[in-house]
C-alpha cells in the first residue's frame, strides 16, 4: 500500500469509527449513509489489508492494526485542520459565527452574564448555543465538532485538551437564621448531624446526588427538581438544605447562609475542554484565550 492509495474521507471514516466503536454512527456524524460508511470501509479494509474492526454485540471493536494506525490517523487529521484553519484567520470584530458549548444549567449562570458581557465589546457578530449533553457523549461530540469547547467537572472526558479555570467544593446551602447553621459543630460531628436535615437535589446533577448516597441521606431527600434555577428560592422560603457549589452559593443575594461539611471528594476544578482537532482554528483560539483571560483564577 502506498500513501497515493488512501482518500482522506477514508482515513476521516477510519477515525469515526475507531472513536465511536459504531459504523452506523460514524456515518451520521460524516453526513454519510450506511451503505456508503460499510463501502468506504470495505475499500479501507482492502488497501491495508486487515479487517480494522470486528463486529460486537454493541458495535465494532478495533483489530491491533487498527489500534496502531488510531494515534497517527487522528494526528494527521488535527495537523491538517490546524493548517487549514490557520490560512482562514479570524476577526473578532467582523466575525459572524456561531459557537456551541456544553455546559450545566449551573455553568450558565456561572459563566454567560460575563462571557456576553465581553463578546458585546469584542465580537458583536459571534453567538453562542449551549448544548447540554450527557457526559458520556462529550468527548465524541467535541471531535466531531457538534460542540466547540464544554465546561464543567469532566473527569470522565480524558481525551481532551483542558485548562483549569477554577477550583471549586461542595458546600450546604440554607436559608438565613436556620436553627442548622446558628451551631458549631465540625469534622465527623458536622457530616453525621447532616442527618437531621432535610434536602432538595437537583436530578441532573450527579455529584450532588453522589454525596447524597455516600453520606446514606436519601430518604432525607423531601424534593427532586429538575431544574437548578428553582433552588435558592426553594430554601429561603423552607428549611430544605441544598448541596451545591460554593462559588454559586455565595453568588447568591442575602437571605443564605452556607455550611461546609468535610463531604467526600467535595473539591472539584472546573475546566474548559475542547478537541485536539480544531485546537489550531483561530475562532477556536479566541474564543479559548478569551474565556481563560475572563475566568481562569
């Protein structure tokens, strides 16, 4: 075989499936149709002369030749949409685009106020879409470009470009004067008296709901929303203790007061993710130099 052999879109479909270990989704994230993906494949399979993946009950898995040609393909595809891009250029002031960012209910009020805030001045053309997903997709979506860059505590995100913003933990939100917090109590003693509490969680978010269930507090769980924003006024008017981020709690206008428990793994770093492969697009570039200028402690 000899590079002159190899069509790029191949080598794109190669790195499709490889990342999503599906041939029927690589093909709906290169707009191609199955039978088309399953040919291209085919042709791949003949010029290197290896199966690349063998079909599984939930997909493909990758031969050992696949495994080696995996790193050198995705690289050669990064280098080539860095060169591409580079030759484009980006002006924030005249730029009209449209970025997607994956980020938490929590992260948009954290976030978006000063992120348009600064985009107003620089860049009065540039729009953003949040897009929340669920974390296991995060990674496929940023290589595939549905997403540009995702905030948040994304341990399980492992294959992305990061920078830290913040340090952040979770702490105990109550309303102002709550009998809760007028006692001093620390250490083991403050994470037991947690049982005389009673709580409302958030369903999507997972870490609050894990500390919930390594402390066995479940059944002091009195509410389940849906929705983060109806929080603070749900615990000014009740004595419902919520578990959250401290940056968010003392966000928040008189009328709380907030507790900090030892809870297990309470400190986290929220990070700014985005794909090796559009690393070296100047929009790219920007928008990340910015959000880090904005936000990075």
């Amino acid at each position: 075989m000899h590079i002159k052999d190899i069509d790029l879109n191949l080598l794109r479909l190669f790195d499709a499936v490889y990342r999503t270990r599906n041939v029927s989704r690589a093909a709906e994230l290169l707009d191609l149709t199955q039978p088309a993906a399953s040919q291209g494949l085919s042709r791949l399979r003949t010029l290197v002369q290896d199966p690349l993946f063998m079909r599984t009950a939930g997909g493909v898995e990758p031969t050992p030749k696949a495994q080696r040609l995996a790193d050198p393909v995705r690289h050669a595809l990064a280098t080539l949409e860095q060169a591409l891009g580079e030759s484009a250029g980006f002006d924030p002031a005249r730029a009209v685009r449209t970025f997607q960012l994956h980020m938490s209910d929590i992260g948009e009020g954290r976030f978006l106020p000063e992120l348009m805030m600064a985009l107003r001045e620089r860049a009065p053309g540039v729009r953003l879409e949040t897009r929340p997903l669920p974390r296991e997709q995060v990674m496929e979506a940023l290589d595939a470009g549905r997403i540009d860059f995702a905030f948040g505590f994304l341990p399980m995100v492992r294959e992305s470009q990061r920078t830290r913003l913040l340090d952040d933990r979770y702490v105990v939100l109550l309303r102002e004067g709550h009998p809760f917090a007028r006692r001093r109590r620390g250490g083991a003693a403050l994470l037991k008296a947690l049982g005389e509490l009673e709580f409302v969680a958030v369903r999507s978010h997972a870490e609050t709901l894990r500390i919930v269930q390594q402390l066995e507090l479940q059944d002091r769980l009195r509410l389940v929303t849906e929705h983060f924003l109806v929080l603070p006024a749900i615990v000014r008017a009740t004595d419902l203790a919520a578990i959250l981020p401290r940056n968010i709690a003392r966000g928040f206008q008189g009328g709380y007061a907030i507790v900090e428990p030892p809870f297990p793994q309470r400190d986290f770093t929220v990070s700014l993710h985005w794909s090796r492969r559009f690393e070296g697009d100047p929009g790219n570039r920007w928008l990340r130099e910015l959000i880090e200028g904005l936000f990075r402690e």
